[in-house]
C-alpha cells in the first residue's frame, strides 16, 4: 500500500502541481484510507466500491471528524482514484457519485484591535528572539500573508525605504503596502540582529532561526503559541488568525474587496467574501452590545 502514497505523490506534484500543503494533506488523507481498508482485508484499492468508500465516511463520522475534515478526505479519495485510472490500475472511481452535504461555511477567529496590540507588545526587543519575532508579527499582521510565505521570504522582497513587500504565493507575486511601524520592527531586526543570528552560508532567507537556518512554518507557529500564552489571550490564535484580522480591519475601514482580494493572494473573489459575512457578525455584536434598546431584549 505504500507505494501507492509515493506514486501518488509523485502525481499530485508533477502532474496536478499541487501547493506543498495540499500535497502534505492528500498524502495524509490517502495514508489513512489505505489503513482503513487493510483493517477491512481489502489490499487493493482497485476491488473498492461505493459502498467501501460510504463505509469509511462513516467511520470518519464515528471518530467525530468534522464536516469540512470529511469533505477534504473525500476530495482527496476522489483525486486518488482519478490516478488510479490513469495509471491503468481500475476502470471505475468509486467516490466519483458521493454527494456530501455542504459544511456550513464556519467564520475564521480574528482579534480585536486590543488585543492585536497585546500579542504584538509581547516580544522583547531588546533580546535577539524579541526582535526577530516583533518584527515577524508586525510584518505578519501588516501584509496579511501566509505563514508559508512569511518564512519563505528573502532580504530582497521588503524594500524599506518605499514600504513595499514582494510576496511569493501559490500563484505568482503580488506587491503588498507594509506600516511605518512594521518597516521600523524589520529594519531593527536586519541592521541589529539578523547579522548576528544567520548562518554565513544563509544569504537570502529574511527570518532565520537562533542556529542561523530559516524558519520554519513549525517554528513560527510555535512562537506565536508562545506569544498568545504569555499575553493571556484565551482565542485560539493561529498565524492564519492575523491573516484573518488583517482583512477584517481593512474591510471596517473601508477597504475595497478586490483590494482585499489582491493583497491576500486570492485566486477567486469568493474567498474574500467571507470577511464580509465575518463584518456583518460583527456589526451585529457590536449593535447588541451598543445600542440601548437592543440591550433591553
């Protein structure tokens, strides 16, 4: 069964192109599904029917996946079979007829203002860490990007004199404004310590690690775990979480969605339309909240 995932694999990147992070969730995705049908002696995926598959969902509905974690698996299963006939393995893809039921679009965790600054006063910046990290948080919540393309950004891509960051996404470049305040935190950072923590041989990487190497996603996220700790914040934050917050705060300030669209990266406007559902539940919090009348209902 294993190499199945590694010719697998090998499809999802050569032929489909897929992101790294949709690669590293399909392969997960089928590791497990190849497990789930050896527990059943089924050594083959090509003897599989609908029934199999339909069986398997519902093992994922008993170990309490959630709707959308089911559909991903889904997807992936359906991908999987879709190489499996191109390959000549089988002549059917038995998820190819399941309808799921459309997950409930769930609205993203943002912070407030408040409590944006909390997380954001929390390095030390007189100690290397503290200063490297402010200025990732600030870079972070100033552009809006990925943790992936946070990490994978080189010296180059900021320009600190006009206030402008290249970002490498999934699907090409894009220029992105950065604050005055986020330019002063990665200035600090590269005349005062990047110099001292990267390895020579680390020419390009713009964040690197204590040992001098380039963070990593794992790494990032777990300073952030740390800073949200130490703040007291009790929201689960996540580096998406500033993502999140960034077009939020855009969009009540009144930032065009197209703009918003174009910073972040998105390929299709439908992505973005989320914040506007997420402004709308705000609007209404802050209504009951505020006005005296729906205070007494």
């Amino acid at each position: 069964m294993k190499a199945y995932c590694s010719e697998f694999g090998t499809y999802l990147s050569k032929v489909k192109r897929v992101s790294p992070n949709t690669l590293d969730s399909y392969l997960r995705d089928i590791s497990d599904y190849l497990h789930f049908l050896e527990e059943q002696h089924i050594f083959s995926p090509a003897q599989v029917n609908q029934q199999t598959v339909e069986n398997y969902i519902l093992h994922l509905q008993n170990q309490n996946k959630s709707a959308a974690t089911i559909t991903r698996h889904v997807a992936s299963i359906r991908c999987f079979y879709q190489f499996l006939v191109q390959n000549g393995e089988t002549d059917t893809n038995p998820a190819k007829e399941i309808k799921l039921k459309k997950a409930p679009p769930k609205l993203p965790e943002t912070l407030s203002g408040d409590e944006i600054e909390l997380l954001l006063s929390q390095p030390d910046t007189s100690q290397p860490k503290g200063c490297r990290d402010k200025a990732m948080l600030e870079l972070l919540y100033a552009t809006g990007t990925r943790v992936s393309e946070l990490v994978n950004l080189n010296v180059g891509d900021i320009n600190l004199h006009t206030g402008i960051l290249y970002c490498r996404g999934e699907r090409g470049g894009r220029i992105i404004p950065v604050y005055h305040q986020a330019v002063m935190a990665v200035s600090d950072y590269l005349f005062h310590v990047r110099k001292v923590i990267a390895d020579p041989k680390e020419k390009q990487a713009l964040f690197t690690n204590l040992n001098g190497h380039r963070l990593t996603r794992q790494g990032f996220w777990k300073i952030i775990k740390g800073y949200t700790r130490q703040a007291g914040i009790a929201k689960e934050i996540t580096p998406h979480t500033l993502r999140h917050s960034f077009a939020l705060h855009l969009l009540e300030n009144g930032a065009d969605l197209k703009d918003i669209q174009h910073m972040l990266g998105h390929a299709d406007i439908s992505s973005t339309q989320v914040y506007l559902h997420l402004l709308n539940d705000h609007v209404k919090q802050v209504y009951r909240h505020c006005h005296p009348k729906a205070k007494l209902g």
